[in-house]
C-alpha cells in the first residue's frame, strides 16, 4: 500500500465506514428478518416474469435508495480541511478513482446482493461489473451539495434505468453499462474539487444544519469515552459474552422458534444490565449541563438524545443477537425488535424521572429488562403488542417530565 492510499484511508475510508456501518448493520438485520419467511430463488424467479417496465423500475428505486444513504454518510468527509489540502495536489481524476475505490467498495456489498435477484440475461461477472458500477455517480451524486448534487443523481439514476431496462432485452447491455461506468468514474470524482470550494465558503451552513439530537450524542459519547473507557469495556465484554452463550445454544441445541425467542429475551435483559449504570455515571460528568446549561435544547430533543445514545451503545449486540437467533422467525424477530424499543424508552424515562434522586440503586436496569423479558415471554403476543401502546408512550412522557423537575431544580439552584 502507496502513501497515497493509506492517506486515502485514513481519510476518507475510516469516517466513511464509521458512518455506514450503522445502516448497513440494519439492512442486514433486515434481510435476516426476511429470510426466515422468503425463498430467495423462488423471489427470483417470480421477478424474471414481471413487465419489464416495472422490474427497471424495482431495481432503479432499491439502487437509488442505498446511494442516498450511503452518500449521506459519505457527505461529511468532503468538509474535512485535510481534503482541500489533497485536492489541491497533482492528483489525476484517475488516481482519484483508484484511491477512492478501496473506501467505497464497502458501499456496492448490498447492490450486489440486489443486482442478484435481477434476470441474468449476460455473464455473470461482466453484469455484476457493468450494473453496481453505476452506482459510483449515484453514491458520489448523494453525498454532494448543490448543482452538482442533482446533476449527478440525475445522470446516474437515468442512465442505470435506461440500461437496465434494455439489459432485460439484450444481455449484450452489460457490455455497455460497463463502457459507461468507465466514462463516469473520473468524471464525477472530478467534481470533488467543487464540493471542497463549496464546504470551504459555507461552514457555517453545515454547522446549523446539524441536528440539536446528534450533536447532544455526540457530546454525550464523547464524554464517556474520554472518562469512562472502563464502564464501555464492561458493556463489551457483556455483549461479548451474551453473543457466544447465544451462538453456543444455536450450535449445540436444536431449538425451536419459541425457544430461540426465549433464549434471546432473556439474554437481552443480561446484556442490557450496564446500561443505566453508564446513564448515570454520564450525569454525574456533566452535572447541570445534563439537559440545558449551554445546550438550549427542547427536553425532548434531549430525551430523544439519550435514547440515541443507548441505542448507539446497544445495537451492534442487539443486532448481532438477532442475527444469531434468526432461526426463531419472522414473527418472532418483530416482537423481540419490539422489546429492545420498550426497553431502552422505559429505561430511559424511568433514569430521568430519578435524575435528583442520589440514592436511587443502580439496578433499575435490570428490573426493567427482566420485567419486560417476563411479560414478553408469558404473554400473548397480542396482548404485549397493545400494552406498549401505553407503555412507550408512558416512558417517552416520563422521560420528558423527569428533565423538566431536573432542569428546573437545577437552574434554581444555579441562580438561587
């Protein structure tokens, strides 16, 4: 590896797979919950036999929709001061292309898993090659700001539905969409230059239209990292534990779909036990700037906010786990996504409501994961379902009053 393609990593490729990775963990997730009720192959031959016009359009709408996400994570990077320096160096448009390819290869993983399910009317290499190339303009067009934003979206979403639409005709078409991909590689990469201008003008711009929730996240993250790397270990090392006791029982036991259900919940509520221990450790850093000293902030943007950080602290084991236990079903999979959301938004509310109270014992988090495991496990599905339309509202509502009593008691205490 040239110096040129470690700079390229550690500056496009390393932010760009942090800020993916969350999505694509998700659509995996999601594919995993449809795989335990969908025949992949029969779906694909159900797909060869439908009208052309409304398979082009299929897949036109599944490419585009992952370019916006992947260029939406993309986007941030083009605003890096170190990007302006390598746009001004004597790099070639081709060089661009070959040393931004590494750092987006990750993106074209689940447009090869689509572009599967198309009519293989071509080689298989060459379609795969000529088809997800094309959406280098589409992912580059995403994470773009003003005209060159829409010209490229424009060009890429055009050009992959004309030619996917003529490649259920002729299979000699991926020839072509790959003499095009060629074409377009260096020409939109080009059109780095003028994003970097364009960041360069307009920071403040960026700076406002970053959401008050992310940057409290952020904020929040940031502080544990930097005063409580001990306490994320042990979250790891819970989620690392919870995983291999979830892939020793799939390996070694023949369970069947309410088993497996079980089995999940109620790991679920073993790898959940730090997390109110990590909430409240986060208080005691920021003290009054908890809720709104500095940060003029809705109390429930900064509700939302903690249960974003939970969220972000939880959901590579949870959706690891499902995976794990994907052999529980459909139905089953949708009800344990359901209990991860109680959860958190319960364990959230019930956190901020006690905010004041410094002798509140710090297994709160283990009564809720273990009542709720309970519910979910003797209950009717139905009769869970409808209780959490009381129960996540309740949480949201206790959440929102717990910050309202801490902001008050402490800003009166500031002043007082």
């Amino acid at each position: 590896m040239t110096l040129h393609d470690r700079l390229f990593f550690q500056l496009i490729g390393r932010p760009f797979y942090r800020r993916v990775m969350l999505p694509l963990g998700f659509l995996l997730f999601v594919v995993v919950l449809a795989d335990a009720s969908v025949n992949w192959y029969a779906l694909r031959n159900q797909l060869a036999i439908w009208p052309t016009l409304r398979l082009s359009a299929l897949f036109t709408f599944l490419f585009l929709f992952w370019g916006l996400i992947a260029g939406k994570a993309l986007a941030p990077v083009w605003g890096q001061p170190a990007i302006a320096f390598l746009v001004r160096q004597p790099i070639s448009r081709w060089r661009w292309v070959r040393f931004l390819a590494p750092s987006l290869l990750i993106a074209f993983l689940p447009l090869i898993g689509i572009w599967w399910l198309a009519p293989n009317h071509g080689n298989t290499v060459v379609h795969y090659l000529g088809f997800v190339g094309l959406a280098w303009p589409i992912i580059l067009g995403a994470s773009f700001h003003g005209k060159s934003r829409y010209k490229w979206l424009t060009i890429g979403t055009t050009s992959f539905a004309i030619l996917t639409f003529t490649y259920t005709y002729q299979g000699w078409v991926s020839l072509l969409a790959i003499i095009i991909t060629i074409a377009f590689l260096p020409m939109s990469s080009s059109a780095i230059r003028e994003q970097t201008v364009s960041h360069l003008k307009a920071k403040p711009g960026n700076l406002k239209s970053k959401t008050p929730v992310m940057a409290v996240i952020r904020r929040d993250f940031r502080c544990l990292w930097c005063l409580e790397r001990k306490t994320l270990f042990v979250l790891v090392q819970l989620g690392v534990v919870t995983l291999l006791m979830m892939l020793a029982i799939r390996i070694n036991t023949e369970a069947g779909s309410r088993m497996t259900f079980i089995v999940c919940s109620s790991l679920l509520a073993f790898g959940i036990t730090p997390i109110y221990e990590i909430l409240s450790r986060l208080a005691t850093h920021l003290g009054p700037e908890l809720m709104r000293h500095r940060w003029p902030i809705s109390h429930l943007h900064r509700g939302l906010a903690l249960l974003g950080l939970v969220f972000l602290l939880t959901a590579p084991v949870f959706m690891l786990l499902g995976i794990l236990g994907s052999a529980m079903g459909a139905a089953y999979l949708t009800l344990f996504t359901l209990q991860i959301l109680t959860s958190l938004v319960v364990l959230c509310g019930l956190f901020c409501h006690t905010l004041l109270d410094t002798g509140t014992a710090l297994g709160w988090g283990l009564w809720v994961a273990l009542i709720n495991t309970l519910l979910v496990t003797t209950l009717p599905p139905w009769i869970y379902v409808t209780m959490l339309g009381f129960v996540v509202p309740a949480g949201v509502v206790l959440m929102v009053r717990g910050l309202k009593k801490f902001t008050l008691q402490t800003e009166t205490g500031t002043h007082g």
